[in-house]
C-alpha cells in the first residue's frame, strides 16, 4: 500500500489586520479581556473582494509552488471550510477554475475540524490508489458569517487560508487519524439560517440567525475534554505516545483551551505552537497556517512527528498523526 507524504505547504492571509483596539471602538470589550480570556491581539479580515475560494486558491498556489508543481499534476483537491462562497456550487470547484486544475474537487464541511476531515479523505484516496496527488486546503472567510453586534463571538474568528499537497509514498507521512462527531451536541455552535432547514427570510435575517451563534462556555468545556482523548488516540493508532509528538498543533480558538491541552497532555506549553495572538481563530485554515508558521521559521525537521487536533461545530473532532517528510526550510 501507498502512503500519503507532504510534498507541499502554502499559506495566504488577507492584508488587512483587526485589532483589538479597533473592536474596542465597535463593542463594549477591551483589550485586556480579549487577551486574558483568549490570548487573541489581532486577525486578519478578507477585502470586499475575496473571498473564500480566492483565499484558498491562493493558498494552494503557494503550495504547488512549494512542491514544484503545477495544476496538471494535482489528480484531487479536497477543501475544508464552514464559510463556503456559497451552499453549491462548492468552494473546491471554484478553487479548481481558479488554479486550472481538472481533477474531482469536493468540499468537507465539519466546521473548525474540517481541515482534519479533509486530511482523511485526501489520505484515504492516495492509500486506496484512487488518487497520486492531492490538494487538500483549509480555507475560511468567517468575518462574513459573524454578527459584528456580538462581542461574545466577533473578537474570536479571523480570515485565512493553508494548503498542503500530499503524494504517494512509500515512506509514511500522514500515520493515524482518529475522527469524532456527536450531533447532540449541535445547538452550541450554529450558523442556523440559510439552509433547508431555516431557509433565508427577512425575518430570520433580522434577527441574525444567518450568523454565528455560540454557547461559549459549553463549547470550551468540550474542546478541553475532547483534544487530550483525540491526540492520545490518535497517537496510539499511530503506535506512538505523547512522548514521541515534536509538536502539538491545535486547533487555533483560544490560548486557554491551547493551555489546557498542554496540562491535560502533561507536556510542556512551548510545544503546543500558537499563533493565535496574531491570527485569531481562522476555523478550518488555522491547523495548515499553524503547520505553515512552523514550516517557515525552520521549526520543522525531516521525522518530526506532529500532533493535530481539531475540534468544533457538529460538535465534531478529530486528531491526525503526520511524520514530517519535507527537508527542513
Ligand atoms: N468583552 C467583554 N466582556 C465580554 C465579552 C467581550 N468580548 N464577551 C463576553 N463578555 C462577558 C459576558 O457577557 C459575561 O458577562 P456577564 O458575567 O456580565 O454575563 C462575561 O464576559 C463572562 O462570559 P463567559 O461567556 O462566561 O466568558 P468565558 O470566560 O467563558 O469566555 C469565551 C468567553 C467565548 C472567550 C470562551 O467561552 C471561549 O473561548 N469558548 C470557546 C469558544 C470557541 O473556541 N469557539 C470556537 C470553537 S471552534
């Protein structure tokens, strides 16, 4: 059987960058709230033109290049997202036009796991031998979907996007992955208008059901019970152990949780990267933009195992064990 190796990782962000300061000026909170509850300082947010296929094919861009290919080599792409430019045509179709690409192309939407969702199909097709090479992208423009009124949830989410290419290998890059989902759980985290079930009306646009809805506090009570189970398992099925992870590469929503994780795991908080202070909570983007901070400030070497975790709406979660193949930056 082949494996699935990293041969390639990009990353965009938007230029324009939202600061606590400036949220100050557009909901009653400050900056040292924001800071101690989440560790967030500033995020970036998309330009009136972009959007999330325009993020995510710049992304994928990067990461071709990265990997020395061009759109005719690329045989899937698969884009996890929870802010899709729209319900269908997909967010992967419009990314393929984008790039040039032929290939299949299909969106995995499990909110902020999604990228980890996106990882197991794309892994799975290269280990069935139905595809060589894959792009698989996490891409978000969340500000579109946040109520701006709310201070509970508009200093969180930010803008982005981070793609890999994975390749057929024989040696083994992606190693365990362990998925969750436990739909009883759905009402804490909702975008609940504009689909089947609540289509668009006036109404419901008045009263802001087609943006973001969250109990906070339930949320973080299940991201830090989740995360430590899901790493473990997934690192057990990888026939590893903690101590064997370089790096913790969480899914970015709150330095607290992030801290957390590290307790929970009983390794040492510098492990656990985040870059959360500058970026935010990018959704589905923000595992690839982690992995693509450390890729770019030399902090990955050739065997590097790395730990990824995400967790999010459905509720849904999931971890992914991936031994670092690349050469070093
Ligand atoms: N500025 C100032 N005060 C704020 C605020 C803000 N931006 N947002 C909420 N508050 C207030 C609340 O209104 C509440 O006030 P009250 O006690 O007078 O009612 C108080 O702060 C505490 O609110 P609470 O929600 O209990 O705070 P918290 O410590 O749980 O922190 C979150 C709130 C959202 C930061 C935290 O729950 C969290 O990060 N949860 C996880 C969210 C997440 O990661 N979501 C995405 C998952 S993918």
């Amino acid at each position: 059987m082949k494996h699935a190796a990293i041969v390639g990782i990009g990353a965009y962000l938007p230029e324009r960058r939202l600061t606590n300061a400036d949220l100050e000026r557009m909901v009653d909170t400050t900056d040292e709230w924001i800071v101690t509850r989440t560790g967030i300082r500033e995020r970036r947010i998309a330009a009136d033109h972009e959007t999330t296929s325009s993020l995510g094919a710049e992304a994928a861009r990067a990461a071709l290049g990265d990997a020395g290919l061009g759109p005719a080599d690329i045989d899937l792409i698969v884009l996890g997202t929870s802010s899709p430019d729209h319900i269908f045509p997909s967010t992967a179709a419009l990314v393929q036009a984008r790039l040039g690409c032929t290939c299949p192309a299909v969106d995995v939407m499990a909110a902020c796991t999604s990228f980890i969702y996106a990882l197991q199909h794309a892994t799975s097709s290269i280990e069935s031998g139905r595809a060589k090479r894959v792009l698989v992208i996490g891409a978000e423009v969340f500000s579109r979907l946040i109520d701006w009124t709310d201070r509970g949830t508009c200093v969180l989410f930010g803008d982005g996007a981070g793609a890999l290419v994975l390749e057929a290998s024989d040696e083994a890059g992606v190693l365990g992955i362990e998925l969750g989902a436990d739909g009883t759980g759905a009402d804490v985290l909702t975008v609940k208008a504009g689909g089947s079930a609540f289509p668009a009306t006036v109404e419901r646009i008045e009263a802001r059901e087609h943006l973001v809805q969250m109990a906070g506090s339930e949320v973080f009570k299940f991201a830090v019970r989740v995360i430590p189970e899901a790493v473990r398992a997934a690192l057990a099925s990888s026939d590893l152990s903690v101590a064997d992870a370089r790096w913790f590469i969480p899914h970015q929503a709150n330095q607290r949780i992030l801290d957390t994780m590290a307790d929970r795991l009983g390794v040492p908080h510098d492990r656990v990267f985040s870059n959360i202070a500058n970026l935010g909570n990018t959704s589905a983007a923000s595992i690839p933009l982690a992995m693509n901070d450390l890729y770019t400030t030399g902090n990955l070497r050739p065997g590097d195992v790395l730990a990824l975790v995400g967790f999010g709406a459905g509720l849904t979660w999931g971890a992914a064990v991936v031994r670092w193949t690349k050469g070093a930056r």
